[in-house]
C-alpha cells in the first residue's frame, strides 16, 4: 500500500470516529461508504479493519461512561446480537452476489423508511418498547452486521426512539459495537482472514481512533436532543440511500 492510499484511509477513518464519538454510532457507516465510493480496499478487508478498529473507537468511548448504559435496554439486544452476527457470516458465506446485492437493497430501503420516520417524528416513544421488540432489533443489527459490517442503523433506529437520555444511547450503542464487532473479528481471524494489510491498518489507525475519539467527546456539536436525533437520522438515509442505490445499480448491470 503507497502513503497516499494509507493517508487517505486514515482520513476515512477519523471522519467515522467523529461522527460515532458525537452520534453514537456510524463509524462503520462512514468508513465503509467511503472506501466504497473511492475504490480503496476490497469489501472484505475494509469491514475486517473497519470491525477491529470499531470495537478499539467503542472501547476507548466507554472510558469513564460505563455508568451510563442503559442496563434494561442492552442486555436484550446483547443477546440477540451474537447470534445474529453469526447468522450474518454464515448468511456471507452462503448467498450467490445477485442475492446478497437483493439484501442490501433490502437494508437500503428500511434504512431509508426508518431514518424518514424519525425525522418527520424526532420525538421518542412515551414509554419503552416491550423486551422482545429490543430483541429483534439486536437481532436484525447482528444480522446485517454479519453480512456488511453495518448492523447500527438498526439498533440507532430503535434506540433513539426510546424515552432515555442521549448521552445514555451512545453509551448503551458503544457497548453493543465492542462487543459485537469484537466477536466478529475473533470469528474472521479464527478463520484466518486477519492478514498483514489488515493488521498494519488497524494499528496505523489506532492513534487516529484515539485522538478523535476525544476530540468528538470534548468538542460535540452545541445542538438539541431534538435536532441531534434528526441529524442522525439524515445520516441513517443518506447511507440507506448509498447502499441501496449500489444494490440496485448492480442488480440493473446486465
């Protein structure tokens, strides 16, 4: 890998922890859709150093934060997740490329219709959704985590629309990335896809994950909870948008 490709990376890299450190979730959003777009690593390597490097960004957020997550809502989607991950890689490994660009069209489109709804209805719920409805959120996150690294939207969708503090669903989200993308990366490297490029990335952009990581939590924008749940959900479309289009562009290629 030449310094300008290993540069650009990291740039990549530090425009996801920032949006994760002040959102709560998105750095494999960001990341992913990044090196998608300018072509800069295979698929498969860019979600291999994206998970590590989300589980390190998660890991240093929670720093000091523990006290702040949502026991009630965690244990639910930590349950359902693992299996779900896990079902994802095995789903990965199983799908022809014309049914796997079907289900990402499919996460597109509900990324689109879920992120709209939160915007049109930033509010949060009057009360907390039933334990089994967090379940299938977890569930449905570890799926698509599994599949393409990218389980947040679903499990940000569900958790900003609960009646809890914000700072309380970065907390319960980081959680959830270090854990699930701390199993996936166990899964990958037991399977022997943790190569050299991947490792040499992951540590070159360990300062990077830690110097931003800070920055968002020292300097997060000065907006509303009301306007923070709108902005996150926009970034929930926009990549809903980004992955469906993909999809779909691929499934009209002849």
């Amino acid at each position: 890998m030449d310094w300008a490709t290993l540069a650009a990376f990291l740039a990549m890299v530090a425009i996801g922890t920032y949006v994760q450190a002040v959102t709560g979730f998105a750095m494999a959003l960001v990341l992913m859709a990044l090196v998608a777009a300018f072509g800069l690593l295979p698929i498969p390597e860019a979600a291999a150093v994206t998970a590590l490097l989300t589980a390190t960004m998660a890991a240093a957020f929670l720093h000091g934060q523990w006290r702040l997550v949502d026991r009630r809502l965690v244990w639910p989607l930590l349950v359902c997740n693992g299996p779900g991950v896990l079902g994802g890689l095995a789903l990965l490994t199983w799908l022809g490329a014309r049914e796997m660009e079907v289900v990402r069209l499919g996460f597109g489109l509900f990324a689109v219709a879920a992120g709209v709804s939160v915007i049109l209805r930033p509010v949060p719920r009057p009360t907390r959704s039933p334990r089994w409805h967090t379940g299938v959120f977890g569930g449905l996150g570890g799926v698509f985590a599994g599949l393409f690294a990218v389980g947040g939207p679903v499990m940000a969708y569900h958790l900003y629309r609960q009646p809890v503090p914000l700072a309380d669903v970065r907390a319960t989200l980081a959680v959830l990335f270090l854990v699930g993308n701390a199993g996936r990366s166990v899964v990958v490297g037991a399977a022997g896809d943790l190569d050299g490029t991947t490792l040499t990335l992951f540590v070159a952009g360990l300062p990077v994950v830690f110097a931003f990581t800070a920055l968002g939590r020292r300097f997060p924008p000065s907006v509303t909870d009301r306007t923070m749940r709108r902005l996150s959900s926009v970034l929930v479309v926009a990549v809903g948008a980004f992955v469906g289009g993909m999809a779909a562009f691929s499934l009209g290629s002849p």
